[in-house]
C-alpha cells in the first residue's frame, strides 16, 4: 500500500516516521521549516522507546504526489477545511481517507440513520467544506491515544502511549481496516480495529471537552486539576453534560465519569494540547472539542450551562491571544 500523510505535524510526522521505519512506501506533505527539515535529515524521533531516523519521500505539493491508497490526515481539525479541497490530486478509485482529528469528526453523522442522519455541524465543518471534498465511503475512522510534539523542525519528541484505534463508521469489520492495521502493528504501533468506533469518540469526547479547556484557563495539567476539589467539580459537571448529550444520541458509554476522571490523573503532569497550543501561540481545537458539542446540545435541547460557560471564556482566551500575537 502506499500511504500518504497529508499534514505532517506531530502527529502525522510520527505515524509517517513509524510506517517508513517498518519498509512500507509513504509520503509526508508538509510546509515551512518542518518541510525543509525533513527533506534534508529525514524525520528525526525522540522516544523513551528509542530514538531513530526515517527517510520517508517528503512533498510540497499534492500534485507531485499522485494517487495514493490511504491518506492520513494528520491536521488539526480545524485546519481541516483548507486540507480537504486540496486532496483531489491523491484520491484514486478506492482511496481511503483515515481521519486523526480530536473532538465530534465531521463525518460522524454520515450513515448515523434516523432523524440525525447526515447532520452536518458548523463549528466543524463550516459551509460543508469538508463533506463536499471527502466522499463518505473513503472514510475510516481513528482515535489516537499517544501524544507527540514538535520540539524542532524535523524533530518529533514521542511523549507517551503507542495506541491508535481505527474502525469502519458503520461498524463493520472491513478488509481495509484489517490491512492498515496490519501496516500500523507492523510499525510499532498498538492498533485494534473496534466496532463501536463512535461510542469510542464520546468517551474520548468526556476528557477533550473538559479538560482542554479548563487547563487553557488555569495553565494547569491534568493531575493537578483531577486532584484540586473545586477544579475537579467543573470538569465532572462538563463531563455530565457531555454524557447526556451522548445519552440523546443513543450512546451508552462504556465507562463511567469516576472512571474517565481516575483515568485522567493516571496521566499525571501532562499538559493538555490545547494548553500546549496555547503556550505555543498556535490556534486551539475549541471548536471540535468544545464547540461542537456545545451545538449538539442546542440541537437536542439541553442548556450546557457548565460547557458553554468554560466554552465561551476559552473562546474570549483565544481571541485574545491571536490578538496579542498581532
């Protein structure tokens, strides 16, 4: 298979840098100082597991790319909108398009059924942008549970977790799926394929929409915010809104709030990335981990006090660090 990074930020670089290192043929699209980095040392990756090199093709351009057989989108969600028009020149027949994105996906109501079916959120997917240029048949899903930062251009420090779990939005146990597992284990990476990918995001969903923003408020990571009584309390009231959002969508969550918050301070003294973002000057993911559910809750007919209060003084937060920047 040939693969394709589109994006190769954190993220993307370190699955692309994973995917080269095990033999596979794999491009990275980048931009900037990251791109002539790669392009004249390689990928270089700092892990407690062991640091390597990889050499994988790198590219300015989609157009020198061609037709690939899976597509990473290694973007942050909001850079999604400017990505997915440009993909055209990479899409084959059968191309699949693996999304990486945090928070509600732009394609999670694509084959949902009933009277959600084909919502489309605005918060992540501004005007359809990206449904109009991603056909709902190329998507597989994933939810990335290993944190990655850029430390330098060309240069990926590999934090924590090896963990990233794909699967079909229908449920299905595909022939796909089954094969870029098989790549993704190949390269040292933990990949299971689940059935119940979407109860899977709204768990993840549970922490991204409360402690993002609360540690971009605070300046906080997460085991301090888990063990401080007051802060612990915002967080657990966002969590409770988020689940009976979920609840209203026929989710069951397969863990309780106690559970995800224990889990959460297991972490330990890990900055959150959106508090990453923040410190780094970069735009925050607001709108996907928080804004969107936020507009589910409209949309359902639950007020979201807790949500929508840290929701809007994250906003103001972010307006006025762009604002400072210019």
């Amino acid at each position: 298979m040939r693969f394709l990074i589109a994006g190769a930020g954190a993220i993307g670089a370190y699955i692309g840098a994973r995917i080269a290192r095990a033999g596979f043929e794999v491009t990275l699209f980048a931009r900037g100082p990251h791109l002539r980095a790669m392009q004249e040392h390689g990928v270089k990756v700092k892990s407690s597991e062991g640091d390597f090199v990889a050499h994988p093709t790198i590219a300015s351009s989609l157009e020198e790319v061609g037709a690939v057989d899976v597509v990473f989108l290694g973007v942050k969600a909001h850079g999604l909108p400017g990505l997915a028009p440009q993909l055209k020149p990479v899409l084959g027949a059968d191309t699949t398009i693996v999304s990486t994105q945090n928070g509600i996906p732009w394609w999670y109501f694509q084959g949902f059924g009933g009277d959600w079916e084909g919502l489309r959120l605005e918060r992540v997917d501004p005007g359809g942008v990206i449904s109009a240029a991603i056909a709902p048949r190329r998507v597989v899903g994933s939810i990335v549970y290993f944190s990655t930062e850029i430390t330098s251009p060309g240069v990926i420090q590999h934090i924590e977790g090896n963990r990233i779990s794909i699967g079909e939005p229908d449920g299905s146990r595909s022939e796909r799926c089954r094969r870029i597992a098989e790549a993704l284990i190949a390269s040292g990476l933990r990949c299971p394929i689940t059935a119940r990918l979407r109860h899977e995001i709204w768990v993840k969903v549970l922490g991204n929409a409360s402690l993002n923003p609360v540690s971009a408020l605070t300046r906080a990571t997460i085991v301090q915010m888990v063990r401080d009584p007051g802060v612990c309390s915002v967080i657990r009231n966002i969590m409770q809104e988020v689940e009976a959002v979920s609840h209203k969508l026929g989710m069951e969550l397969p863990v309780s709030i106690d559970q995800r918050i224990a889990g959460a301070e297991k972490v330990g003294e890990h900055k959150t990335s959106m508090l990453q973002d923040l410190e780094a000057g970069r735009p925050m993911e607001l709108e996907a981990l928080v804004g969107a559910v936020v507009e589910l809750g409209e949309r359902v007919g639950l007020p979201m006090s807790c949500t929508r209060t840290v929701y809007n003084c994250t906003k103001l937060l972010a307006e006025s660090a762009k604002t400072q920047q210019s």
